[in-house]
C-alpha cells in the first residue's frame, strides 16, 4: 500500500497476494466484515493475487481481510488496517 507519512492511503488502489507451494485454490477479501472486489491479475498455481480498488470507500479507518484456501483445504487469513484520507 502506497502511503504518506501518517500512515494514511495515497492510491486508490491496493495489491493483495496468497502464495502457497501446493497451490493456491480460493482467496477472497473482506473489508470491514464485507466482501470485496478483487480484480485479478495473477492465477497462477503457486500464486494467487490481485487488486482492490478504495475509490469509493469513505475517510477513516478500516480492517482489511484477507483469507486463502491451498487445493488441500488448508486455510489462512490476515489483517491489516487501512486509513483512507
């Protein structure tokens, strides 16, 4: 995420990515507890990623999540706060 010095959002845009040696199946993000568009650009078995665009999304701070599925089921997740200005 590209930021100012405060820590607050700079680009509309953010890049997200799951890497997994067995192969990424599913990744789905959420921001504050609601599903989020992510348009992808990287589907390949190892590596699964794209971006989510915060054009729209109201000034102040938000929880990013983000959870990935390997083809064997294993699921991950994490977090980040995002300040848009």
């Amino acid at each position: 995420m590209l930021t100012n010095e405060h820590g607050w959002l700079q680009d509309p845009d953010v890049e997200v990515f799951a890497e997994d040696p067995a192969g990424v199946e599913d990744m789905l993000c959420t921001l504050d507890g609601h599903f989020i568009q992510v348009y992808w650009a990287s589907t390949e078995p190892s590596r699964r990623g794209g971006s989510l665009w915060f054009g729209n999304v109201l000034e102040g701070q938000h929880v990013l999540r983000c959870t990935a599925a390997d083809r064997w089921g294993n699921v991950a997740s994490t977090s980040a706060t995002v300040n848009v200005d």
